[in-house]
C-alpha cells in the first residue's frame, strides 16, 4: 500500500505533476517503454506510472533514480538569479526548438525532429559537445541563444 502523500500546496502538487510529465515525455522522446525504464531505475511499473503522473507519496530517491536513468538532472533554481535575468532583459523560452537551431540540430542528432528541449538541456548539449561545432557556421540566432543561455544561467563562458 503506498504510503500517505504529504501535505502539499496546490501549487507544489501542480508542480510535481508537471515533473512527472517531463519525465513521461522524455521517456516517449527516447523511445523507451514503461517496463524497460522501470527496470532500468530499479523499481516497478506502477511506481514509475505513479511518478509519471506526479503523486507526491513516491520517495524522493525513486524520482531521482528514474531522472538519471533517461539523462536527466535536476537543478536548484536560484530565484535571485531569474530575477537577474529578467532584469537584464535576456529573451529565453521555456522550451527551445531543436530544429529552429542549425549547429544544436547537429548536436541533437538521436532526438526526434520537432523536440524541444528545456534551456538548461540546451546549454548542457552545447557544453558537452561544443568540439563538434562549426563556429564559422554559427549564425546570428544562434549566436544570440548561446549568449542568452549563458547570462540566464549565470556564466561568462561556456564551460568547455
């Protein structure tokens, strides 16, 4: 029997249930399925369906086993540093495009044609695989982008 969900605002079960999409979605987007990915994290389906669909009772430790298992990470926000960024008038969606972005469509090769991705994803593809990058090819957009993921997440530099 799952174990009693802690007392959450409506805005932090809102939130979490929005994690559990994320976390469905990335899975679809990889192409795997419930079972492998259960399997893969080291629990059952129906946890990992009780992620998916945000419930608060599921331990911590099996929501994080799940995210790494599909590449993911989470991250502390420092609202400061939001607030930094908006001062500073830095344009950054919540999602970014793959496709819109010539040299990230090359970086993102394994994702499907219309993924997008969340800034921080972004900014993690362009770090790691920066090497690959034709920099004479990088146009003005996507010069821009770089620019703005940068300053939002604030950093002077790629880290590569």
């Amino acid at each position: 029997m799952p174990a009693k969900s802690p007392g959450l605002t409506t805005a932090l079960e809102k939130r979490l249930r929005e994690l559990g999409q994320l976390i469905c979605e990335r899975r679809k987007a990889l192409g795997v399925t419930a079972v492998s990915a259960a399997e893969s994290a080291h629990m059952s389906r129906i946890t990992l369906n009780r992620i998916e669909q945000g419930e608060p009772s599921v331990a911590m430790g099996a929501y994080l086993n799940v995210i790494e298992t599909l590449g993911l990470h989470i991250e502390l926000i420092d609202p400061q540093i939001q607030k930094l960024a908006a001062n500073n008038n830095i344009k950054l969606p919540s999602k970014i495009k793959i496709e819109d972005f010539k040299q990230l469509k090359k970086l993102a090769w394994q994702f499907k044609k219309n993924q997008t991705l969340a800034p921080q994803e972004v900014l993690d593809l362009y770090e790691r695989n920066w090497r690959h990058i034709d920099i004479k090819s990088l146009d003005a957009k996507e010069k821009e982008l770089i620019q703005n993921l940068l300053a939002a997440f604030n950093r002077e530099r790629l880290l590569v």
